[in-house]
C-alpha cells in the first residue's frame, strides 16, 4: 500500500488538482489579501507621483502568462489613471502589444472616458532587439519609434514633445513574463539613467529579481497573489470609486483557485512523505537515512 | 583559414566592446545598439533558413507517409495559413503602412482564437507538472531535503489563507513546533551519546520553549509580546536564505561568464565554430 | 480605509486655509531665481545640461518653469513662436532640472521662471553646452575589479599552457554523460539535446553548444542516434557545424546527417509541444538540456521524466533550476555550465581560466565578509570611520 502511494500514477495527482481549480471557479470562492512590503512600495510610489509625472510601460509578456500578469497590468493602469498620470506603453515581446490593447480598452476605455490618446497616453507599440531596444531609448525614443503603434509621426503626439530618452520618464512600471523583462530594465534602463524601476513578474521568477529589492528595484510582484495584494490595496485606497465591487478585479477571484491548489499540493507532499517513512519500516532504519 | 577569420572578428569585436562599456564618448556609445540591431537583422534573415528546414523535413515525412506524418500535416497547415494571413494581410487593410493587428484582420483572429488558447493552454500544465514533480521531489531522504521539505511547505502554507490563520487563531504554534523538532534532535543526539550537539541543540530548544511559555505569560495578561507568524517567516525565508543563495548562485554564474567569455575573446574555446576543414 | 478619509478631510478643511490666506494678501513679485547655473553632466555621451538654481526665499512661489532657447529652424506643433521653448515646471523646494535632450557641442540660453499665484520673475540668462567624456568614471571600480579578474584568467591560462598541473573538482553530472549516452546506445534509442531557446548572442547558448560538441562525439563514437530540436535558426546553422565536426572527430563522417540538428519554432510553447510530442512518439533513453530556459524547462524535463529517460541539465537561469533539480537525475548549476566544456575538454588553457574565476570568487568573499564585519561592527559601536568604509563599499565600489 504504502510503496504504491510512494509510485503513484500521476495522472492522480493531476486529478486532483483539477478539482482544487474547477471547485472555487465554480463557487466563486474569494479571499482578503494582507499586502506584503514589497507589494505595497509599488503602491505608494505610485501615490507620491505628483499627476502628470511620465510613466513608463513596457508590457514584456504575451497569452501564456496572461493570467498572471494582466492583473497587474490592469491594475497599475487603473491606479496611474486614478492619479492622472501620462501613460507611455511599449514592448520588447511581439505578443506585448495584444496585451496592452487589453488593458488600455478595459481600464482606460470604460473607467477612465477623459483620458484621451496622444495627450495622456501612446502607444509606442513593439521594436524587436530584446535588450538591445532599451539600450537605444535610454538615450532617445526616435531612433527606434519614428511612429507610434498606429503610425503616426512620434513629433506630431503631443505628449511626445518634451520626451527624448528614457530619463524623461519619472517611473518604469515594466510586467515581464521572462526575457527580456523586468531584469534587463534594471540592468539597462534603470541603472543606466537613475529612473526608478518597479514592476510584476511571474511566481516563478519573482525569486530572480528579489536580489534588486530594495535597491535597484523600487518594489516587486511576484505572480497572483501579489497581484491580488495590489488589488485590495486599490480597493481600500480608491474605496469611494470601487466600494465593495471586485467584479473587475480578476486576482483577488484567481486567488480561490491557486490557494485550493497549494492546499492539495501540501497534502501531497505530507502523503507522499507519510508514505516514504512508513515503507521505510524502522525508526532505526530512518535515522541511518537522515545522516546520509 | 575557415577558424583563423572568425576568431580575429571575435576578438576584435569583445575588446571594443569591452571598452565600449567604459567610453561614453561617441562612437562608442551607439556601438552597442548598432551591433545589437546587425544581430536583429542577421537573426530575422535567418529564419529563412530554419523556416525552410521545418517545411523540407515535414514535408518530406508526409510524402513518404512516415509514421506520425498526421501531426507534420498539421505542422504544416498551420505554418502556411500564418504566412498567407500574415503576408497579405487577409482580412484587414493591406499596404505597408496598416499594422498587423489592424480591426477585422484575420491574424489578429488566428493570434486572439489559436495562437492565445493554445499558449495558454501549454503553460498551464505547469500546475499540473509542479505538482507531479513535487510530489517526487520533495522527500526527507536526508538532512538537506528535510530542510528543503520544511521550507517548502512553509512557503506553501504562507501562500494560502491557512497559513496566516494558523498563528493568528494559535500564537507561538511556530515556535512550539520548532521547538519540539529540536527536542526531538536533542533526543536522537542523547541516544547516540553526542554531547557536544545534545547541549548545543538542547539550550536553543529550552530558549525557543521557554521564550514561547514567558509570552503565553505575557498575552495571558493582556500585553504585548511578539511571537512568529507564517507570513513573516515565509518573508524571513524569501529575503534572507532564499536571497543569500540566489545572490551566491548568481555571483558565481557571472564570474563563470566572464570566464567563459574571456575564452571566447582569446580563443580558447573554439569548438562552437565547428569544422576547420571544408 | 482611515488615511483616505483622514485626507480628504485635509483636503476638504485644512488645505484651502494658506490658499486663501494668499489671495488675501497683497500681491508682491517674487524676487529671480538666484545663481542659475548650466553644468554639462559628466560621464556621458553629451547629451544632457543640469540646470541649478537657489529656491527663492519667498513664501508665495507655487512652481518654477525652466525654458530653453529654441535653436534655428526648431518649430514646436502646437505652441506659439517664441525664442523659448519650456523644458518642464517643478515645485517650490526644487533646485534643478536636467535636459535630457541635449545636442552634442551646441551651446543652449537657459532661464529659470519662478510663478506666485498673480506673478512671475525671470532669472538671468545663463548658457551651457553638453559634452562628451572618454570615460565614465561611476565604473571605475567595475573596470578595477572585472580587470583584476581578467587579469586572473589570463595569467592562469599562461600559467596552465607552461604545464602548470591544476586541480579541478569532480562535475558529476558531467561523469555522467558518458554512461547515460551508453545507455542509449545500448537500448537503441536516440539521445535527445536542447540547447535552450535563446538565440546565438547569448552566452548559455554558446556554452551549450560546445557541450553538444562533446555529447556528439561520444555519441558518434557510440554510434547511436542523436536529435537536437532547436528554436532559434541560427542556433541551427551553428549547431549543425558542431555536430558535424564531431562526427569529423570521432571518424565517422558517414553517420552525420544534417538533419540531426532541426528548427521547429522561434515561440516558446510551440518549441515546448514540439520537443514533448517527440520525447512521446521517439522514447529517447536519454534527454540532456543545457542552455538557458525558461518555463519550458519544468514541461521539457517533467515529460522526459515520465518516459523514463536519464535526464542531464545545465542552465544559468537561476529561476529554472530547481525545476530541473525537481525532474532530472543531475543538474548542472550556473556557473558549472560554463566549466562544463573546460571541464570535458581537459584543454589545460581552458582549466586555466576557471583558475582564474576562483580568484574572482575569492575577491567577492572578501568584499563580502569585509562588508558584513564593518557594518556589524558600525552598528554596535556607531563608529564613524566604519560606517564610511560600508558605504564606499555599497555605494562606491558596487554601485
């Protein structure tokens, strides 16, 4: 029996965490989420940006993390929009622009009407070049964005006018699903012109860019939860705009399903290793294996 | 000859580039961008070739009819459609000047409805195999993976509601739980007669223990007195041990590139350049 | 929930106070912005001017508007003709703007305008020009120790081509390379190589060719079969150069085809379905992964897993490596992965400059524990002296 746990079939396993995911979808289960330093420094430095101030997006991501980073991506536009602040969005994915257009038409398109293209946001739209592409805006945007995403002249875009390199903007937001991402933007942009860096990666990489925290990076989100952390941030700062509707708050519903799964991964391991000791027989037996 | 060339241009060019790093006067400081656009150019001009490759190879699977030659079909079906879309822009309005992603073009359409799920689709099986790994993987075989299990299910618990409510509803059960672990080490170090580890474990077991009981003290009497949380823990651990071996792990991986580097500014290492004889 | 309420409350009563105060009080032209002052910003490529100037003792400033002379021919869309064209406004309490947008060697007017609510004074016009400099001296300490660390490599790699015998640890994924293509060969199916999906110009993906370079000529030897997937077209051209050098080597030119070595797509979840439908259909009895990954590696390595094959990996993604230290038998990590070739080549040159890396490790350890005493000790003792040796280390030498 308990040899059989230890080989399991995965598909088992699978199995089950199908179940932790379809349940809570199913029955719209939603937790409050507490936000952590590292979440909350995005927060307020968005909040001491006087309005007006330039932000930089680049959105580095394409569909396979969607549901990690568009979150994110709504959200910082949702929060910056509630500042009025200018919006510059670029990417250095190919897929980077789709995801960009989803979020200027569901947060800038319904909630923020006024914000009219051009004057308080462009889109700068995708230059391939990788790194390479943050390397030439660090000094100037021109030499690479002649026109904007729907070709228009970048010198006949207002908001354009007093911007040149890089180090006209006042933050870099980047939400990165890989490379070249959040990382290069330290590395590149950031350390090479003094402009604040800050951005979302996915849980997998959040680890990665921990070692930037606090110092080059001005704060950092890794995967959903911290997504979801930012959400209820905005919920509670904007709660006259938001009230108790988290209809448009993708995370904070995602997190059902996520925590679900941690849980059945936890009783997985703790199965699993029920399991080993148990056909492992003896205590004496164990104790040889720990001092391995 | 075919070696002698490409190794003159690799060293050239890595010792300009280095001091490129260090010059901020031109024409060292567009250098790096104009290198790293010639590579964009040169890698866009080579897809032909690796565009070429998976046709020729796929195709001729399908008019040999060899096993599996269903899926190069589909290859295949995909990879023409995409060009044809792509190319004359089918659906949307054509010219140079209208995007891709033009209103009613049918890329978009293949890119929102194919190319959107089925990514999506691939890398979400990352919950099912992180899942399957780690069942595997994360046995206490030995003392590091015990360590590594610990943490492990640390990190997990602190991700979920679970975790925080655990020492929100039982303060110091943290404390309690690692100092009974080391109870229990003092205990197997007593048995084999080690006395040096049974005083060294057993005095930071009977401070974690005591310390937990002095608060339960405190609390009980309506102070304050701080006793660990699962979300701080999982923090210490992100910041702390996770942070100082990523940090190690990544300052050896930079020294091992400039290394690795150096042997492909010098020469040393050659064997990427394949053959000397033609 | 409290700070939003507690702030519109400021808002609502607190904040229009001094506002009224001022339209009550008589209007008085605030004194010029005083010693304006255009200094080119050093260590760059001349494109920016830092424009200075002393905050106006007076009380009513609300901003400071720093304009430019309009060069000949410049039109602004939009704004009126005039000589100036403004850069940007900033509070009171700021000091200086910089104009990133310079040209090179062209001398700019500059003036700085301090704005009360009813009035405005303009500073005196200065001028400054941008210029470049032969070298940024913020990476002096870079140049200092990644010099001393090429230094290092380089007198190692003498040192080893005049005999010197250096020791070098064991790798044991890579003792284990041999065996498990053995065990392809044995069991009569194909050895499967990734080399990431990065393309040419990154330094894993070199690294992982030379690998392959070596996989192939065992393999060659072996005679057994060998299938590389690759998502980068010139990775393609160049590993096919490797392998058939190797095949060159081992003496058997015969069994290379080029077709070994095959693209199958640049996006990284179509490589991942392609990679893993083939370790499905062809069962290979051996998957080695060495380059730089990302999410694929868990796809990649946890199918590898499932069809039972020995499983080798090298990547210096940091992110990825406990995937492939979760999935695979051995993993090869960070910096192994560029020993590797060194490593298998036993070229006493390459053996050399891993020599001289230690070195490089060496210095860090110092810097690092010389870094932790200091600002432990700053700490407790509040020592002056020790505090300024922890910031010359934080901001001066790694900044």
């Amino acid at each position: 029996m308990m040899e059989r746990l230890q080989t399991i079939d995965r598909r088992w396993i699978f199995l089950f965490i199908m179940l932790a995911v379809v349940i809570p979808l199913a029955f719209d289960l939603t937790i409050d989420e507490v936000a952590t330093p590292e979440v909350q420094a995005i927060y307020d430095r968005i909040e001491e940006l006087p309005p007006g101030s330039n932000v930089l997006l680049p959105f580095d991501y394409g569909p396979e993390s969607e549901p990690e980073l568009q979150p994110m991506a709504d959200s910082y536009v949702r929060h910056l929009g509630r500042r009025k602040q200018k919006l510059f969005f670029m990417c250095l994915w190919p897929t980077g622009q789709a995801q960009t257009l989803k979020t200027v038409n569901q947060v800038l398109g319904r909630e923020f009407p006024d914000y009219s293209y051009g004057r308080d946001y462009v889109m700068l739209g995708f230059r391939p070049g990788g790194q390479g592409v943050i390397q030439v805006v660090v000094t100037d945007f021109r030499t690479l964005y002649q026109s904007d995403v729907e070709g228009t002249p970048i010198d006949e875009i207002p908001m354009m006018r007093n911007v040149k390199g890089l180090k006209d903007m006042d933050l870099i937001l980047n939400i990165s699903g890989g490379f070249p991402g959040l990382k290069e933007w330290i590395q590149f942009g950031g350390d090479r012109t003094g402009v604040p860096v800050a951005g979302g990666v996915t849980a997998v990489q959040a680890p990665l860019l921990y070692p930037y925290y606090p110092g080059q990076l001005s704060g950092i989100m890794g995967g959903l939860k911290a997504a979801a952390e930012y959400e209820s941030l905005l919920i509670d700062g904007y709660s006259e705009a938001y009230g108790t509707d988290t209809e448009q708050f993708a995370a904070i519903r995602r997190m059902g399903p996520q925590t679900l799964a941690h849980l059945v991964i936890i009783l997985f391991l703790v199965v699993g290793n029920i399991a080993y000791f148990a056909s492992r027989g003896s205590s004496g037996e164990r104790l040889k294996s720990l001092e391995k | 000859m075919r070696r002698q060339i490409p190794l003159l241009i690799t060293f050239v060019v890595g010792v300009i580039m280095l001091f490129e790093a260090f010059i901020p006067h031109p024409p060292f400081d567009q250098l790096n961008e104009s290198l790293s656009i010639t590579f964009d150019v040169l890698a866009a001009f080579a897809f032909v070739l690796g565009g070429g490759n998976l046709a020729k190879i796929h195709l001729a699977k399908i008019s040999r009819s060899q096993p599996g030659w269903g899926y190069s079909a589909v290859t295949m079906a995909g990879f023409f459609a995409m060009l044809a879309i792509g190319l004359f822009k089918v659906g949307g309005p054509s010219g140079v000047k209208h995007a891709l992603e033009a209103e009613g073009s049918w890329f978009q359409a293949a890119y929102d409805y194919c190319f959107l799920p089925l990514s999506a689709t691939t890398f979400s099986l990352l919950a099912f195999f992180v899942a399957s790994a780690s069942y595997r993987a994360f046995r206490a075989k030995n003392r590091e993976a015990t360590v590594l299990l610990i943490a492990a299910l640390i990190i997990l618990l602190g991700r979920t509601l679970v975790g925080a409510a655990l020492t929100e509803t039982l303060p110091g059960s943290l404390e309690l739980l690692f100092g009974a672990l080391l109870a229990y080490l003092a205990w197997e170090q007593f048995r084999s007669k080690r006395w040096i580890p049974l005083a060294l474990i057993g005095t930071v077991a009977a401070f974690v223990l005591a310390r937990t009981l002095y608060g339960y003290l405190i609390l009980a009497g309506g102070g304050d007195f701080y006793l660990l949380t699962v979300p701080d823990l999982v923090n210490w651990i992100m910041v702390v041990p996770q942070l100082a071996g990523q940090r190690a792990i990544m300052i050896g991986i930079c020294l091992g590139i400039i290394s690795m580097s150096l042997r492909l500014i010098l020469g040393v290492e050659r064997s990427y350049l394949g053959s000397d004889t033609d | 929930m409290k700070l939003p309420c507690a702030l519109a409350l400021w808002f609502a009563v607190l904040a229009p106070v001094p506002l009224l105060e001022a339209q009550h009080a008589p209007a008085e032209a605030p004194s010029p912005p005083s010693g304006v002052q255009a200094l080119d910003v050093p260590n760059d490529s001349g494109h920016a001017i830092e424009i200075r100037w002393k905050d106006s003792p007076h009380p009513g400033v609300l901003s400071y508007e720093v304009f430019r002379s309009r060069l000949p021919g410049e039109t602004d869309p939009g704004a009126p003709e005039t000589p100036w064209m403004s850069l940007g406004t900033v509070g009171p309490g700021e000091e200086s703007w910089t104009f990133s947008s310079a040209e090179r060697g062209i001398r700019y007017s500059f003036k700085v305008v301090a704005t009360t609510a009813d009035s405005s004074a303009d500073s005196k016009i200065v001028t400054g020009e941008s210029r470049a400099q032969w070298f940024d001296r913020e990476k002096f300490w870079i140049l200092v120790i990644g010099g001393t660390i090429c230094l290092f490599v380089i007198l190692f790699i003498q040192l080893a081509t005049r005999g010197r015998k250096l020791f070098v640890r064991k790798i044991a994924g890579l003792e284990a390379v041999d065996e498990a293509v053995g065990r392809a060969t044995e069991m009569g199916r194909p050895v499967v190589f990734v080399p990431g999906i990065m393309d040419m110009d990154n330094v894993q993906t070199l690294a992982g060719l030379t690998l392959l370079g070596y996989v192939s000529r065992t393999i060659a030897e072996y005679d057994a079969r060998l299938d590389v997937p690759v998502s980068r077209s010139l990775v393609m051209t160049t590993g096919r150069e490797v392998v058939k050098q190797a095949y060159l080597e081992a003496g058997r030119p015969e069994s290379y085809n080029e077709d070994m070595v095959h693209y199958l797509t640049d996006e990284q979840f179509g490589y991942v379905a392609g990679v893993n439908g083939m370790l499905l259909r062809d069962e290979p009895a051996t998957c080695l992964y060495m380059g730089a990954f990302f999410a694929e590696s868990l796809l990649l390595a946890e199918t590898g897993n499932r069809i039972g094959a020995i499983q080798i990996a090298g990547t210096a993604m940091p992110s990825q490596l406990p995937f492939f230290v979760a999935a695979c038998d051995y993993t090869l990590m960070g910096e192994e992965l560029f020993a590797a070739s060194a490593y298998l080549s036993g070229d006493p040159k390459q053996l050399g400059s891993l020599k001289g890396q230690d070195v490089g490790k060496l210095i860090v350890m110092g810097a690092i524990l010389l870094g932790s005493v200091a600002a432990t000790l700053a700490l407790w003792t509040g020592s002056g002296s020790l505090q300024s040796v922890v910031d010359f280390l934080k901001l001066e030498m790694f900044v």
